[in-house]
C-alpha cells in the first residue's frame, strides 16, 4: 500500500504507534517498526537519560528501519526531550499536548519530520500553519489525554481532511482492519493507534495493568479531568475521587494537588490498578494480550477481508 504516509515515513503499512507514557519503550517501537509500521518512543514519562537509552537500543535493534520519538509539550522537560532526540540524530518526532509553533521549527532546521496530534480544526490549522508535515487527528474515544470539545474520530477526519493540505493520520478508536479501513475511506492517510499497542506482549505497561484492561467494556472509560488536563480515565476508585471532586466544585489547584506526581506511574508501570489508568474506549474490542507480530498481521487480514466486503456496498 502506498499513501502519503507510508511515503513520508518511509514504512510499509500506514499504521503508527501511538507515544504512551509508560507503554512505549523502545521493545514495544522496535517490535512495530520491524513489522513495516511506524514505531514511536513515548517520551513522555521518561528523563533525558532513559530517553536517550532507549533511542540506542532501538537504532542498536532496528539499524536502518525508521522510528519515531513523542515528546508532550506541556511537560516540564520538553525542551530536554527535543535536544537528546535532536542530538541522537532521530528524524522522525511527534509532537502532541502543547503549541506546535514551539518547536516545530526547530526541529524542521534539525532535519526531523514532524507530525503533531491535535484534537480539532483549530488546531490543525495551528499545526499546518507552524509547519508540520503531518496532523495527527486525534478523536475523543482515544486513551491518554485528550481534547475537551469531545470531537469523535468519526467528525474530526473528514473535517481536517477537507481543510488542510498536509496528510491526516486518524487516531482514536481503531482497533481492528475494518476500523483502519474506514478511516482511510474517510480520508485519512494513515492510522494511530494506541490502545491495542499499550496491550500487547512487548508494552511496557505492568501485567496487572494489561490484565486489568483487557477485563474492561464499552462503557469502563470516560473523559474526565477537563479543568486540568482532559485525560480518559477508567472508572476505578481513582476516578470516583475525581468525579466526585469536581462535582463538588473542585478548582484546578485542587485538582492538581489532588493528583500530585507519579499517579500514572503507580497505575500503568507499578500495576496499582486502584490509581491513575487510562485506556481507549476500543478497549472492548480486545480480549487477550498478544505479540505485536500477531497484532499486525491480523489488523492486515482483518483490513484485506474488510476491504472485499466493501463490494458488498456498491450502489450497482
Ligand atoms: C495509556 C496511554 C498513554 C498515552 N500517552 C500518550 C503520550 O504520552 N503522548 C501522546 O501524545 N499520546 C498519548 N496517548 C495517546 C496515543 O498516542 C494515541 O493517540 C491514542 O491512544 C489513539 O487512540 P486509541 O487509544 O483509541 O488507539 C496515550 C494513550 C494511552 C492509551
């Protein structure tokens, strides 16, 4: 397959990993990459030193075979992040959660292609406008962080595709070929994907973590902290604080000291499930931890066989 994606990244299937703090280390980016897709180093929970660790070991694994790093903006140390991915000659960075006239530029005289997830148009347009070889659009039933204006998968494809020049990657929601399929017919280049990945063999997520997860349904995860930072949480005791918090009234400051530091880490990485976890809403549609060689080719037969009962459909 040949879209504007695999062209600009270089890779043989337009999927790329979605960067997720505490899941994505380079085991799990190696593994993807070595199956023709895009893997990417999420940066966002590591320091310079282990970023820099795991840049080596991927390009120790994966020689020649592209990968990418993801650096959130709003954390504290981005600037860190950017200069030890910069100087270990990475070329391809995702950025997300933040300005993308921050850095984009930089990075552009750096060499590096640069992709940017956003969560509406005026964002995209922010992201095109800075220079960005690629938007990422990322709808509200994705894990992690999220936009607050709740924009599905579903409205936000067809509505930047229309609106700007540079390529579209969809993320949000996609865990299956059919799904994949029908964000390209929606005209996206590309997909992201994230839940799928942060359950799979080689995440770095903790087993309780992915266990947990995969016990979810349809209806486990909702949006929530919107005067902090919109993230998708799983309704365990750690959300019920939140909600009941902020239906008391709580204000941002609260918020933030309620959360303090390492809640994320506890949850994913430790495998405290009673604290901060976060997952897609796909995450009903996974029932088992796989090898990310498995995970692969099934999204490739799954999107062959979706793409010949499409014939189905003609209008005749
Ligand atoms: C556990 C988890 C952690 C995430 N952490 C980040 C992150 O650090 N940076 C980022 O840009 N996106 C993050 N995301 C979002 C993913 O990169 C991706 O865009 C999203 O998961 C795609 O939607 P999906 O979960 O429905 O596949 C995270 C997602 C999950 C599930």
């Amino acid at each position: 397959m040949k879209t504007k994606i695999t062209e600009l990244f270089g890779i043989k299937y337009p999927i790329v990993e979605g960067g997720m703090a505490w899941c994505s280390g380079w085991r799990l980016a190696a593994a993807i990459s070595k199956k023709g897709c895009l893997g990417i180093i999420g940066a966002g929970s590591m320091t310079a030193d282990v970023l820099q660790e795991n840049i080596q070991k991927c390009k120790d694994e994966l020689k020649d075979i592209p990968f990418g790093v993801n650096i959130p903006l709003f954390n504290p140390i981005a600037k860190d992040l950017i200069d030890i991915t910069v100087e270990s000659g990475v070329k391809i960075v995702v950025t997300s959660g933040g300005n993308p006239s921050l850095f984009t530029s930089y990075l552009k005289e750096k060499g590096c292609i640069v992709a940017h997830v956003v969560a509406s148009l005026k964002f995209a347009l922010k992201a095109e406008a800075a220079g960005v070889d690629a938007v990422i659009a990322e709808g509200f039933e994705a894990g992690g962080h999220n936009g607050k204006d709740e924009l599905t998968t579903m409205v936000l494809i067809p509505e930047l595709v229309s609106r700007l020049t540079v390529p579209v990657v969809a993320a949000g929601g996609i865990s299956s070929g059919a799904a994949w399929l029908s964000a390209m017919s929606l005209g996206a280049e590309g997909v992201q994907i994230g839940t799928l990945f942060a359950l799979s063999e080689e995440s770095s997520a903790h087993e309780n973590y992915k266990n947990y997860c995969i016990g979810l349904d349809d209806t486990s995860t909702m949006l929530a902290l919107k005067k902090v930072s919109p993230t998708r949480l799983v309704k365990n005791d750690f959300f019920k604080e939140v909600i009941s918090m902020e239906d008391n009234g709580a204000t941002k400051e609260q918020l933030l000291e309620f959360l303090g530091k390492g809640r994320n880490r506890k949850g994913t990485f430790e495998g405290d499930i009673s604290n901060e976890v976060s997952i897609g809403q796909c995450v009903c549609m996974i029932d088992s931890i796989k090898s990310i060689s498995e995970i692969i080719d099934n999204l490739v037969s799954q999107y062959e066989s979706a793409y010949r009962n499409l014939s189905n459909f003609a209008l005749d």
